[in-house]
C-alpha cells in the first residue's frame, strides 16, 4: 500500500492522524506502518459508532448436565473410550495464553507467574505437569497448540525453551500466534502506540480456531488424525487437560461438542451460563441474565440455569473446520490502553480510556448443533487466577491448590 492509498483509506472514517508522523519515519518504519494500515479492519469502527451495543440473544432456555453423580456411575465407560481416542491421537488440546491479563496487572505472560511459594512453579508448569499426568495414564503423547499473540510470542516460546517444555515433548507443542484488533479512544479514533505503530491488542479467544488455521496448523491437525480439541485458559492451576472422562463422554452422547461446567456457587455468580438460545447451545453472561433467569428453580428447587462454564471446551475438529470462515460477534470492551499523547509521549492511563475489539471463545458454542454439558466438581477442577487479591486471585488458587495437594 502506498502513502495516498493509506490516505484514501483512513480520512473516509476519520482517521488520517495515524500517518501524522510519517514523515518523520526511516524507510523501514513507512512500510511497516503502511502495511498496518492495509490489514486495518475499519468496520469495527461501526461497531462503536452509536453507542456500544451488546450482542443481542434470541429465545433462552434452561440446558440441564450431566450431573456429577451420573458421570461417576460411568466413570469407567467413559475414560476407556476416551483413552482410546488419546492412544488413536484423535485429541489434542489447545492453550488460549494470547491474553494480557491486564486485572491481575503482572507484566509478563501470565503462564509465566510464579505460583509457588517454597518452591517456584510456574503456571504454565502446573498445566503441563496435570496433561502429563494423562499422557502417562494413555501411554501416548497429546498434540498441544499454544496460542501467543504478537505481545508475548518471544517471552512465551524462550521460557517453554528455557525450562525445557517442563519435561514435555516439543515435538507434540505447536506454537501459533492470534490476531490483532485496533484499540480505539471513547471518540472512536484509532490510538497510536508510538510514532509507527497503531495501539493493537489481542483480538479475543474466539479467533482460535481461525488464527490456527492461518498458521498452517490444520495441516498438522490432519496428518495427525486429531479429530477434537480440547481449548483450555491459561489462569487456572486445577484445569484438567484431554480428560478422558469428559472426551468419552462427549464421544459416547454423540455430540459435536462439550463444555465443563460447575455447578452455581449462588444464583448472582458472576459467571456466563450454559444454556439453549434459539434451541441451540448457548452461553449466557452474567450481564446479561434477567432476574428470572438468575432466579427460577425447577420443582426440586433446583436453578434451571445452574452451570457456569469454566472456559474448558472439547470441539470436534469437523465442525470447527465448516464454520471457520462464518463471522462471530464482536464485543466492546472497556480497557486501559497505553497511547501516544499530542507530544507524542506515551501514557499509561491508571483509568479505562477506550475501547477494544474481541471475539469470545464462547460464542462458538452456538455455533455449534449440539453441546454436552459435563458437570465437574469445582474445588476439584476450578482454581483460576484473574485478580491481584479476593475472588479468583493468586490466593484463592493457591487456597485450592493445596486442599487438592499440590506442593507449591
Ligand atoms: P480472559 O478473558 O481472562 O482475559 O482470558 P485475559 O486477557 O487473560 O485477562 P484480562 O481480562 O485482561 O484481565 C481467558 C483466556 O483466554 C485467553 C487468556 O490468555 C486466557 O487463557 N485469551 C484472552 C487469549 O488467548 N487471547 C485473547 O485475546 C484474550
């Protein structure tokens, strides 16, 4: 793209001080500014043009699980068909680590937070110490894509070097780096992050799939023979990774997919729920939950909408591979996004100043036909990290770590 292309692309929208300072710019800096510009999606712009507006959903309706109780009844149907899908190499499994963590404020990729405290154990470390433990169980290695994002690609892969990929095997680890998405002021004008470069940020879980599919890991996926994906978060130290308890389960219900989910601590929980939209799997936020949903309970007294999802997911890899190119919704998030002031200094507001663009892994189950919700047992498989102190913090997880046993 040439100067005036980039110019005939921005000042329809508003947006031409992005080249303000492109004079000043050696050769190489014009051409990589240039080249942002060209791969610029101008159309979430429209997205914030009358006011941020949620997603909206369509019929809601209670989705009951699989209950703790009935998954133990077939506890050992369920793992042996599971096993027997990790010995084919059917499973893999997929770390969402592109985040920023910007609530718990640590500077460095957060799988590299040291979660020890007589000993240093990193949280990256305690994910591949608990699939390790099913790699042993199976006798057969789990492919394990890691999404990066430009931000912390460079930390995330020399620390996997460094402590040696924590005793797993580097030939089954496939590193993929996800897209970026513009940061934009409450006035909608793209911020800048220096001179030559637009203010970008991760652009959410939900591009996975698609962000993986441009690494030409799809490729990989077939030779393989992997036929599901286990997408899991970085933060919490209790995940269960390629469980095959919950993938023979999901294989044996003949669904296209699975979803973890505990059961509500309270009905106010602050977490997204599973349930049917439109007769179609669906994950509710709490945001967006009206009182009834939050408070009706069946004749037992139950909550017709009691599971909270866990951010753990089993995909089938035949699904997420026709859907790929269907569009998600993007949501509007307030951040604090550090940007080039009219000096030309750069700010790192204490205060949200702006918005970002993200996809959410979650939207992707209603894309889906169908979803097995699988009850698991929360002190046993839900410990994640999000905030400096209080409600899922570093000190509740270690609180959990160590009524499951874990030395840290
Ligand atoms: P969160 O929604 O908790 O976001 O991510 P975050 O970026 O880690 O933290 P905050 O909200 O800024 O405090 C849930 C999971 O999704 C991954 C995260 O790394 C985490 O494993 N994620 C999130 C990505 O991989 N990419 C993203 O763009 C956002």
């Amino acid at each position: 793209m040439t100067y005036e292309e980039a110019l005939q692309k921005l000042a329809p929208a508003g947006q031409e001080h992005l080249l303000r300072y492109y004079g000043e710019l050696s050769e190489g800096e014009q051409e990589s500014l240039l080249s942002q510009i060209e791969a610029l999606d101008l159309s979430l712009l429209e997205l914030i043009k009358e006011g941020v507006q949620e997603v909206k959903k369509g019929k809601i309706e209670p989705l009951g699980a699989v209950t703790l109780e009935e998954i133990e009844e077939k506890k050992d149907g369920y793992e042996k068909k599971g096993l027997q899908a990790i010995q084919a190499c059917k499973v893999g499994a997929v770390l969402l680590a592109g985040g920023q963590g910007t609530r718990l404020g640590f500077d460095k990729p957060k799988g590299m937070l040291n979660v020890g405290v007589n000993r240093e154990l990193y949280l990256f470390e305690q994910l591949i110490h608990n699939l390790l433990a099913v790699v042993k169980q199976a006798d057969a290695w789990v492919p394990l894509f890691i999404m990066t994002s430009e931000k912390n690609n460079e930390d995330t892969t020399r620390f996997f070097q460094e402590k040696k990929y924590f005793g797993y095997n580097p030939d089954y680890v496939y590193f993929f780096v996800q897209d970026m998405a513009p940061s934009v002021g409450y006035d909608g004008r793209i911020y800048m992050e220096s001179k030559a470069k637009l203010a970008t940020s991760p652009n959410g879980n939900g591009g996975w799939f698609s962000s993986l599919a441009k690494a030409g890991l799809l490729d990989k996926i077939r030779e393989l023979g992997v036929e599901w994906l286990n997408v899991f978060a970085v933060d919490n130290v209790l995940q269960k990774i390629a469980d095959p308890v919950f993938v023979g389960a999901t294989i044996e219900a003949g669904c296209v997919c699975g979803a973890k989910v505990v059961a509500k601590a309270e009905p106010e929980e602050r977490v997204g729920v599973l349930c049917l939209e439109d007769g179609k799997p669906s994950i509710v936020e709490y945001y967006e939950m009206t009182d009834e949903i939050i408070h009706s309970r069946d004749e037992d007294g139950r909550l017709l909408y009691n599971y909270g999802v866990i951010l753990n997911y089993l995909f089938g890899v035949e699904t997420l591979t026709r859907i790929m190119n269907e569009r998600m919704p993007v949501h509007v998030v307030e951040k604090k996004i550090p940007y080039l002031d009219e000096n030309a200094e750069l700010v790192k507001p204490e205060e949200p100043n702006g918005y970002k663009f993200e996809e959410l892994v979650l939207d992707m189950i209603h894309m889906m036909d169908n979803c097995l919700s699988y009850e698991v047992e929360r002190s046993r498989e839900f410990a994640p990290i999000k905030n400096r102190t209080g409600v899922d913090s570093l000190e509740s997880a270690r609180e959990l770590m160590a009524y499951n046993g874990i030395e840290f």
